[in-house]
C-alpha cells in the first residue's frame, strides 16, 4: 500500500506508456496519420518524465543505469563532430541507452504485482479483438482500409508474405510489432494457467483463457511469421524446463495438452485455417529455398550469424554516429546504410569500443536475468520468471531497438521480469541486486 501511494504518479505515467505502445500504431494509420512521423517518439515524454522521476527518487541506482547514461552522452558528444548525423538523428539514437534503458529500473521500482498482473490481463483481453483484425487483414487486399499503412499509405502497409499474401500487422505499424505483442500473450496465457496469484490479483473466466488460447494458435498461422512460430516453441522449451527445474506442474502440463490435442483439429475443420496454414507452410518452403534449412539456415546462420557478422565491419573508431544505422537516421540524412541485424547497427554507429559497452550492458543484464529466474525456480520452486524469460530474450539482446516498437516491448518486458524477480513469494517484498 505504501509503495502504491508513494509512486501513484509513476504508475499512471508507466499505464499511459502501456496505452501508447499498444496503440500508438493503430493512431498513425487510422487517427492522425498526418502525424504519422512526430508520433513515432510519442511515448519519449513519458520516459523522460519517468527518469526524471527516478532521479529525483533515488530510483536509479545501479551500475547498469549509471554507465548507460554515461556512455550515450559520450556517444552523443562524439557523434557532434561528425558531418554525416544531424541533430535530430543524434537525439533519436541517444535516448535509447539515456532514457529507455534506465526507465527499466524505474518501472520495476514503481510497478506493483498488482498493477503486473492487471496489465497482463489487458494483453490477453486485447489479443481477441487483435486476431479478429489480423484475420480481416490477411483477408483483405493492400487497399482496404483494414490494410492502411502509416500515415494512410495504402500501397505498402503490410509486409510481403507468400503466396500474393501479407503479413499483418493488426494495430501496430508494422508487422515487427504484432510479433511483440504475442510473444507477451503466450507468456501471459502459460502464467495465467501456471501462476495461483494471476487469478487472485487480476482473475480470467477459463472460458475465456480457452478463446484467447484458440485465437493465439489462429495467429501464428496468419502472421505469416517464422519469428512468431520460434517464439511459441521457445515458450514451451522454457516452461518445459521450467517443470523439470521446480519438481512440479507437470498436472498442469498434462491438462495443457489435453487441450491443444482437442483444439487444434476442431479449429482444423475450419476451410479458412486450412488456408491459412497452407500460406504458412508455403512461407518456410519460399525461406528455405533461399535460406537453406531452418537449422543451418534460419537458426545458425541467420540468428546466431548476427553475433559474429559486426565484428567484421570496416568502421571508424568511434563509429559513423549514434542514430545513424536507424530507419529514422537513413531517412533524415546522407547515410545510405540500414540493417536489421541490431548488432551491427549498434557497431556501425558506435564503433568497436563503445559498441562493445552497449552490446555488454544488454549481455549482462540477460545473463543476469537467466541465473535468476533459473535460481529462484529450483530453489523456490517459482516457475513464473522462467515463464517470461523468452520474450525477454527475444528483445533483450538482439532486439532491434533502433525501431521504437520492438524497443517499447523491451523495456516493458525487462522491467515486469525484474518485478516478479524482486517479489517471488506472493507479493513479499525481496529486493534484488537492482535495488
């Protein structure tokens, strides 16, 4: 009660940050998509005023937060001598470790279990009206109004699939943002079936658990995305493990099957879903004809690839200048080079030395969140951080943060993992290394 009251302004202000990631898009395309491109930082005030905040509070106080504040004015300083990034850009890539990075560490501070489980319940709630959208879309064409782009393009607003479809992007901008978003609901549907206390604080009819069971496994399908489908089955690998870790679940596990056993071939007798995992399919055979398999292929090369590929970049010391490996930065200077692959955007920008502190700091906060959320699973029997590690790990250390969305999710997903870690034993408080 004392922690509620002491930071009520931070906890609406971290609402509101929720609000505007979910729906930020859906307000580009559809609402104001004449400020399509000054709502890409609309959530930046909110962070700031949550830094602040953390500041004035003492809410910042660890290594983590002090050397990513150091390092981004250094990269900020250096970039100004530069002639290749403007102001604006420079801007765009420092608030990433100035602001979004620290604003982990207050949201964890702030946040309630309470307020956790309540947001998690939103997510699950929304991931219905989400499927019925993503279905309009994958059925739609480019020029339906389901299908508008940002800013009201109605050329380009979803991402090439397969088969003369495309990948949906539901309420988010781009199709990177709805892959985020449901890797939060299965993480939130494995703790809603695995956690007593997300019934007690935030409580879900299982009628309605089972229809936004059935809407997920509709999804994966219609995303047209492999990423999604890796997600899912990481999800079960950490819950899996989970149960072999803490002794216990495996009633809960049996029950779980039982159902997808039954679900699956009645969703199976829909026309529509057999379409749908026919575009699906046909999206791994396209992948693998370039890619190769999906081991070789998608996982080593493409995913573990990306740890390798920066090191071997011809850049300058100090980089080319913060921001400028970003879409934004392509766009709003001379740069003509982008990549997807987050490392080496950070290398590009940074170059080796601060590069390399930026990709250490994100390192070692994931390692850290593993040996805890692994600990506190077999000595507790607490299985619930484990449960939330993948979406963590998906955004944490290879995310792209150099685009908002994914950047968003991170923070979101890092800072209610430290929540749970900090309060393992039904909402007594236990604070961790993170204060």
């Amino acid at each position: 009660m004392e922690q509620t009251e002491q930071y009520r302004f931070e906890r609406k202000l971290v609402y509101l940050y929720v609000f505007f990631l979910l729906f930020e898009g859906g307000v580009r395309k559809w609402v104001l998509p004449d400020f399509a491109q000054p709502l890409t930082i609309v959530r930046d005030p909110i962070v700031l005023l949550l830094v602040i905040q953390g500041l004035r509070k003492g809410l910042l106080q660890n290594n983590y937060c002090r050397l990513s504040i150091f390092v981004s004015i250094l990269s900020f300083i250096i970039s100004a001598f530069t002639d290749q990034t403007s102001l604006l850009v420079q801007y765009y890539g420092t608030r990433i470790f100035l602001l979004y990075f620290p604003a982990i560490f207050v949201i964890a501070k702030v946040f309630t279990l309470e307020d956790f489980y309540k947001t998690a319940r939103f997510f699950l709630y929304l991931s219905v009206p989400m499927t019925i959208l993503v279905i309009a879309q994958f059925s739609s064409p480019q020029s339906n109004w389901v299908n508008i782009g940002v800013g009201g393009d109605t050329e380009s607003g979803g991402l090439a699939g397969t088969m003369g479809f495309f990948r949906p992007s539901g309420l988010f901008s781009f199709t990177q943002g709805f892959v985020c978003f449901q890797s939060f609901v299965v993480a939130y549907l494995l703790i809603y079936i695995y956690d007593k206390r997300a019934q007690s604080f935030a409580p879900i009819p299982k009628i309605m658990l089972l229809l936004i069971l059935a809407c997920y496994i509709i999804s994966i399908p219609i995303s047209i995305s492999r990423t999604l489908f890796f997600q899912t089955i990481a999800a079960l690998i950490f819950i899996s493990f989970a149960i072999l870790i803490s002794r216990k679940g495996m009633g809960s596990m049996f029950k779980i099957v039982c159902t997808l056993v039954i679900l699956i071939p009645l969703l199976m007798t829909f026309e529509e879903a057999q379409s749908f995992i026919n575009v699906f399919l046909n999206r791994f055979s396209e992948a693998e004809e370039v890619e190769g398999d999906v081991i070789k292929g998608t996982i080593f090369n493409r995913y573990f690839g990306a740890f390798l590929r920066p090191w071997s970049l011809d850049v300058p010391f100090w980089g080319h200048g913060i921001g400028l490996g970003t879409r934004f930065g392509m766009n709003y200077s001379r740069a003509d080079f982008f990549t997807d692959e987050e490392w080496t955007r950070i290398i590009y920008e940074s170059g080796f030395l601060v590069g390399s502190i930026y990709i250490g700091l994100r390192l070692l906060l994931s390692l850290s969140l593993i040996c805890k959320s692994i600990k506190q699973c077999w000595s507790l029997k607490y299985q619930t951080p484990m449960i939330l590690l993948p979406p963590v790990l998906f955004l944490l250390p290879q995310g792209s943060w150099g685009n908002t969305t994914p950047l968003g999710f991170a923070v979101f997903a890092v800072a209610t993992l430290l929540i749970l870690l900090r309060k393992p034993l039904y909402g007594s408080p236990r604070l961790s290394s993170y204060g």
